[in-house]
C-alpha cells in the first residue's frame, strides 16, 4: 500500500460485570475537560514522510549502503551546519544508484542526552527513543573517528541511548510480522553501516483484532529515522539518514527533499528536562477488568489449569488502566521520569504519525544477538522492595523459597531454553525434573513441550545453575540468564519468532494461553507485551514491552500491567502485583487539590 489512511475514534471498552468503565463516544457523557478525551482522527499519510519497504522486493540488493564520518565539532549547532552544507553536496551529485540508503554522521565533543534532544523537536513525528541496559551482554561500541576519513580508529565510546524523529524508510503493514517483512528491513541495512537501525516495535498477538487508539502501529511498526541523537559515553553525534528505491516511487530527490525538510524543523538548541514529577489532577481512574471481573477471570483460569489432562499450567493476564488528568501528559517528560529509576532496564518510545506515543520502562530482555553469540533471560515472580535493608531481604528470601513463584519462573526458563537449544534427550529432562523436583505436574507437562517439535536455532546454550534476584528501584523478581551461540548469523528471525511470546507475558503452552487470553481480555494489548528493539547489520536487540503506557494529548494514558496465574495462584493478590507493576507511572500524578472543585465525582484521590 503507498498509503495507509485510518480514523481513530473513541475506544469503547466494556466491562461485563459492571459496565463501570465504559467511555463513550458522546460527549455529553463527560465533563468540559473530558468531552476532550478523544483519538486523532485524522487522515495519516505515511508516503509523505517517505517510503514503506514492506512494499519491497525482499530479495531485492539495495544499490549502495554508505556510512559518511565527518570530523568532531564542539555543539549541536556547529553538527547541523555540517550536516546541511553535505546533504546540499548530496543534492547535486546524485549517486549512480536506483536504490541505496546514506547515512552521515558528525561526532559532538559535547555528550548530549539522547532524550533532551528529542524533548526539544517539539513533537516533530514519527519518533522514536531506544535505552539499552546497563550493564549489557554484549557492549555496544562505536568507534569515533576524528580525522573523517574511516581508517584511523581513535577511542571507543559505549552507545547509552539513541533518540530520532522522522523516517528515511519505515516499515509497517497489517498482516503479521513474517520473513519476508525481516528481510525487507534487512535488505536496508549492513554489518559496514553498524548504526544504521531499524527501531521499532511489533504486536503481542498479531492476530488479535487492532484497536482503533493501536491503529497508526499496524502489526508491527519499524523506522530508520531521517535525523536522530546517540548518546555516548563522553559524547554524542548527530546524524542524518537518507534512503530511496526508485522501484518503490521514491526517487533520490524526493529523498533528499524530504531530509532537508525535516532538518529544518530539527532544533540544536537543547535544554535539560526536569525530572520531577508533574502536579495534577486525576479526572478519572478506571481499570479493565473492574476488580470484580478481574477475580472472575482468574478463578476461570485457574478452573482451566486445575483442569483434568489440561496442557494449560499458566496463563498471563492483564489490565488496562485508563488515567485522565486535568492536564495534558507530556510522553518524555514522564520517560525522563522513569529513567531516574530505570537501572537495569530498558527505556522506549516510538510515535507513528497521528498516534499516541508508545512508552516504557521495562526490565526484560526478550534477547540480543552479536554476529552468532545470543543471550536472553528468565524473569518472573514479583516482590516488592523492603523500606529497609532487612526488610528488603526478608522478602528476597520470601520470594526465592515460594514455591508457587518457582513454579512459575521454572516454566518461563525452561520453555526459553528449550527453544534455543539444540535437542532435548533425556538426559536434559532429568535436569528439568530436578529443577522442579516434588511438582510431577509440571515435570509432566514440560515433557510435552520436550516431545514437542521445536525447532532449535542454537549448536549449545548455557544458563546459570541457580536462580537469583533481580532488583529495581521498586520491585524485585526471580531472574536467570541464558547465553546461546547462533547456528547461523542471520537467525534473527527464528529467535523472534521462537521466543516470543515467552511464558512470562502470555503463559504456558504458548498456544493455550493465548487463546484464553483473547478470550478474556476486553482491551487490546497492542504493542504491550509485544517485542520492542532494533535490527541492524550484524547485531539486534529486543525487550518485552512491560511496564508500558499508551499516551496522547488530550487522551491522558492508557497504562498497561499483567501478572502469571498457576496453580495456587490468588486473585487479590495478584491483583495487588498489578498495583505494584503500575505504581512507577501513578506516582508521576501527585494530587493537586484545584481552586475550584469540579463536578462531584470527577476526581478521584490517589494516595
């Protein structure tokens, strides 16, 4: 499709049980400030920006792939001028190439974070905003050369964060994620141009019909942004991007027309965010499920498990809360939130023309993969963090002796590893069964995924013997590494395929889960839960999009949590687990009693 139009209307979300939390698409159901809650529904014309490469040829070369490194200048501003005077350079030499994709880059003394820069285009869209971990498995490193000529390596700077706004080619459709969409981001991209990344995100359940507030995100959505800011240790840069595919009905002028267009937008005046929590009010607070049906749908769950010869022994459930507040929330400022407790995970945002912003703070690695070397993790079961350093280790021993939460972390580590690994013989089950050894029910059942044909990507995979503890700012769970070498350097997409959904956001089987998840759920989940990352030439990472929030001016945010159910699970509790898993983003609204009462019943107080 050359474009892709949509309308977003008012989502209808409908509780069964109460019917409380329904938002109508009148406004005289609302308030003066909540007949304003409402989607864009304007047309979006995502060819204007540039081209989809869904539309491509997979197969296709592209004709040249170039990095250009130009010397280190002091500011932002001396970068753009550089940037500028090139790509008029550019304009008058056209390359010899029907296709190709040309990034230039300028390294800044300076180091600039990726997110003030990003604050500072003023919602200039699409954008997008990728923070790995700290520390990684694999180092990101980038060479800075400071001669411009490619050859003479000077000092390596580690890759904190990257922020972009604009597309030089993007990469969205409605059926679900395949090969052929990996290779038609692939074809775009080359081990020689490391920096040159596909940032995006896909669905959790491509299946699933798309909601309207989801839409402008298709089944999956990827950008190679026009212009974009990387963090590093020490430094930045700034670079700009263009690609173009005549096959494709975008030729290299209108490339670089449309570069230039969005250079002129793009502000090298950059301030710090404040990163302090907004006054507000809250007009509204409604959960989907209400915490009645909530308590319905698990002891259904729970009902399926117990089941007699069901395969099902965990199910992943979630909720949606919808926050309306007396002003508009700003999807950065509260990303810069997050980042002060953001240790040990992963900080998004990705904003399609015309949609919400997609953000997130979440502790998961989905896996990252460098030429044959991959690794992943196993997480699962969730503590809060004690008020003191005895508390604190009071509940760690609490949650590394429950026995219900290692139930539900054996499952999520086994089925990630058995899906890497090699072969399963029996002698690997026996390891299984005494990882979780008195618990015949669930020996029995991951030995049906072990006779079960999955088809291995990893030679060998190694994992640590024990469990152990991953601690964040406010939470704390049971975590496990697992490293792996690649049977082949282009088996990116059978690691994502395989590994998503893992049994810590959907369930286990994967299969089974789902369909009781489709079945129960009254949202959409969108990009929640789904894959969230980057491609690029020779190395990929991918986190789970937990601890996510949808957010759009004038609608306020839709935030998004979930948590496993096995057997022995207990609904208040978990429903208590949601609370803590979206504790991160209420404690960005503090109350601000306003000088005028509103309406009775408009507000609702959170402590």
């Amino acid at each position: 499709m050359a474009a892709t139009a949509g309308r977003c209307l008012n989502p209808r979300f409908m509780d069964p049980e109460s019917m409380k939390c329904t938002i109508s698409s009148s406004p005289s159901s609302f308030s003066s400030r909540q007949s304003q809650v409402q989607f864009s529904n304007q047309r979006h014309q995502f060819c204007s920006m540039s081209m989809n490469g869904c539309q491509s040829e997979p197969s296709a070369p592209i004709g040249t792939i170039e990095t250009r490194t130009f010397p280190r200048v002091l500011t932002p501003a001396l970068a753009m001028d550089r940037l500028n005077l090139a790509i008029s350079e550019m304009k008058s030499e056209p390359p010899p190439f029907d296709s190709g994709i040309i990034r230039l880059e300028v390294p800044i003394q300076q180091q600039i974070e990726a997110i003030d820069w990003l604050h500072a285009q003023k919602e200039l869209l699409p954008r997008c905003f990728f923070s790995g971990r700290n520390p990684s498995q694999f180092s990101d490193r980038f060479i800075d050369y400071t001669n411009g000529n490619n050859r003479s390596p000077s000092v390596e700077h580690r890759l904190i964060s990257v922020a972009g706004v604009g597309s030089a080619v993007y990469f969205r459709h409605s059926h679900p994620f395949s090969l052929d969409d990996w290779r038609s981001i692939k074809r775009f991209l080359s081990k020689k141009c490391p920096l040159i990344r596909a940032y995006g995100a896909i669905r959790f359940d491509a299946r699933a019909e798309i909601s309207s507030e989801w839409r402008s995100f298709g089944s999956f959505y990827f950008i190679v942004p026009q212009v974009e800011l990387a963090e590093l240790e020490g430094s930045s840069m700034l670079a700009t991007t263009v690609a173009w595919d005549t096959a494709l009905s975008w030729k290299y002028g209108e490339a670089i027309t449309a570069l230039q267009s969005t250079l002129q937008q793009v502000s090298s005046m950059v301030t710090r965010l404040q990163k302090e929590v907004p006054y507000t009010y809250i007009l509204s607070n409604n959960y989907i499920p209400s915490k009645v049906y909530w308590d319905v749908a698990v002891n259904r769950s729970l009902q399926m498990i117990n089941r007699k010869n069901s395969p099902l022994i965990k199910v992943v459930l979630a909720r949606s809360t919808r926050v309306v507040t007396s002003t508009d929330i700003d999807p950065l400022a509260w990303l810069a939130c997050l980042q002060v407790e953001g240790g040990n995970s992963y900080q998004f945002c990705l904003q399609p023309p015309d949609a919400p912003a997609f953000i997130g703070n979440t502790p998961e690695q989905l896996f990252h993969q460098k030429g044959y070397d991959i690794c992943s993790e196993a997480l699962a079961g969730t503590r809060a963090r004690g008020r003191s350093e005895a508390m604190d280790l009071q509940i760690e021993n609490d949650l590394l002796s429950s026995a219900k939460d290692h139930q539900e972390f054996t499952i999520v580590r086994e089925c990630i590893r058995r899906k890497l690994e090699a072969k399963v013989d029996a002698q690997e089950h026996r390891q299984c069964s005494d990882l979780v050894a008195g618990a015949w029910l669930l020996v029995r059942k991951l030995h049906w995924l072990a006779l079960s044909s999955i088809k291995a990507v990893c030679v060998r995979v190694s994992l640590e013997a024990k469990k152990g503890i991953r601690k964040l700012p406010r939470v704390q769970h049971l975590y496990a590494p697992l490293t792996g070498r690649l049977r082949s350097e282009d088996d990116e997409f059978k690691v994502l395929s395989s590994l998503h959904p893992t049994p810590a956001v959907c369930g286990f089987p994967a299969e089974e889960a789902r369909i009781l998840i489709a079945e129960t759920e009254m949202f959409d989940r969108g990009m929640y839960a789904g894959p969230v990352g980057w491609f690029g030439g020779g190395e990929s990472e991918f986190a789970v999009g937990i601890r996510s929030a949808l957010v759009e001016r004038g609608l306020g945010a839709l935030i998004y949590a979930g948590t496993g159910i096995v057997e022995g699970s207990n609904s208040s509790l978990e429903w208590e687990e949601l609370e803590l898993k979206t504790s991160q983003f209420m404690k960005l609204m503090k109350l601000e009693v306003p000088l005028q009462i509103p309406t009775k019943g408009s507000v609702t107080i959170i402590n």
